[in-house]
C-alpha cells in the first residue's frame, strides 16, 4: 500500500507541475510586458529606446497593444512638451534636439495604424506640434467630425503655438468640407464652431496667431468674411520690423486671403 501511495503521490506531482507549466505566459507575452512596462518609464530615453525595439520587433505587440501604449506615450510626451514650454525654456532646450525627433516619430507611427474611430489616438497626434498648414494638418482635418472637440481643446489652450494648430485645422477642415472630402460631412453646427474658432483668432493677442487665422479664413473660402477681412487689411495694429522697414503682416495676409477668397480657391 505504502509502495502505490508513493506511485499515486509521484503521479498526482507530476500532473501539476505539467499544469503549472501550462499556466506560465509564453515568452512573447512576458517580451510584450516588459516592453510597455518601458514605456511608462520616468526617464524619457527608455521610453525612446523601447519604441526603437517596437521598431525593430514589431510582433512583440498586437495593433490595439500598439494603439493603446503609443496613445498613452503620446500624451505623455504632449505633456512633457506643454510643460517646458510654459517654463520658457523649450524642450528641445530640457531634453535635447533628439527629444522632438523622437516624440513626431511616435506621432507619425501611430498616425500609421489607425482609423478614424481611434478617437483618442487621433486626440494626440493633433496635440503634436507640426505645421499649421503644413501636409500633417491637412491629413489630420480628412477625419472631420472626429476632431473637432480637439480643434475646440486647442483654440482655448494659454499655448500659442496649440491655437495656431486649431486655427489651421479649422481652415483645412472647413476648405475640405467644402469640397466633401472629410471622411464623413461635418453638421451644420460643426461648421459654425469652426468659423467661430477662426473668428477668434483674429483677435489673438499674438500677431502670429493672428495671421495663421486671418490666413486660414482665406483657405475656409468664407465670402461672408470679406468685409471683416477688408477692415483686418486696413486696421490690425500689428507690426513688424524688417530691414528697418516697419512691415504689417496680418493686414497682408489678409488682402491675401480677400484674393484667395474671390478667386474662389
């Protein structure tokens, strides 16, 4: 009896460490834990040098595991990006010329693998500084009504160069609509919050900014604003000095944006 105890014993060891063996993560998923796990770390070089083993191990994560970190990244390094600005000193200047480069590649490789229901992800590449009539712009305004509570977002933020990417975004958007080719049609409503967003970047205490969105009532191809824009190229006390020639670059934009706008561009 002792002797088939002992069998039994050895038998019933054997089927749990076989079931325990069966229970650990293959090795994959410990390689993808790890991998986000660097991604959350404090120190901005391992968040760099873990997307640059994303780059070079793409399997190590699946397209919603990459959707999700690289969202969560983002906004993160948004953050980074906001808070020394408002510090005066820049990021580049806190972190280094590498720091940038790093953050816009992130944005651009998310921007890769989504679609216009990742609103969210959608949400921070918007946020990324990038011009604000540049290719980037114009693709970002395609996903219409999707962004639009962004656009809002950034033409409220104390960040100048936020309220220039919504003024711009609202143009592009608006331009698009225009000629129906958002990825789906902006309601009625939309289209008003856009032309108000525009609206109040021309009266932006920053000259910049005033001249982003008297430009971009031009590319929106608003006739209405005509008259506004005719009394902007007369009046915006805006000045710049250039060669020691005083010069009025939001009342040139704006007779830009007049002939744009008759010209039916």
């Amino acid at each position: 009896m002792r002797t088939i105890s002992w069998v039994a014993s050895a038998a019933l060891l054997l089927v749990a460490t076989a079931q325990g063996a069966t229970q650990q993560p293959p090795p994959q998923a410990d390689a993808a834990a790890t991998l986000i796990a660097e991604f959350r770390a404090g120190d901005w070089t391992r968040r760099q040098a873990a997307f640059e083993q994303l780059l070079k191990e793409p399997q190590l994560l699946s397209v919603d595991q990459k959707k999700d970190i690289l969202t969560e990244v983002l906004k993160r390094e948004n953050n980074e990006i906001d808070t020394a600005f408002r510090a005066g000193i820049g990021a580049s200047e806190k972190y280094g010329e590498s720091y940038g480069e790093y953050a816009g590649t992130v944005a651009d490789y998310l921007f890769s693998i989504i679609g216009p229901s990742d609103v969210a992800a959608l949400a921070a590449i918007a946020t990324t500084p990038y011009h604000a009539n540049g290719p980037y712009a114009r693709r970002l305004a395609t996903y219409g009504e999707a962004l639009v509570p962004t656009i809002l977002e950034l033409a409220q933020s104390d960040i100048s160069p936020e309220r220039w990417q919504a003024f711009g975004l609202a143009g592009e958007m608006y331009r698009l609509s225009r000629h129906q080719a958002t990825k789906s049609p902006l309601t009625a409503a939309t289209l008003v919050r856009l032309k108000e967003v525009l609206l109040a970047g021309t009266r932006d205490a920053d000259i910049v900014n005033r001249k982003i969105a008297v430009r971009n009532l031009g590319i929106a191809g608003l006739p209405e604003f005509l008259q506004l824009l005719g009394s902007i190229a007369q009046s915006d006390p805006g000045v710049t000095t250039f060669g020691g020639t005083p010069e009025h670059p939001v009342r040139d934009e704006a007779r830009k944006s007049i002939a744009r706008i008759q010209s039916g561009q």
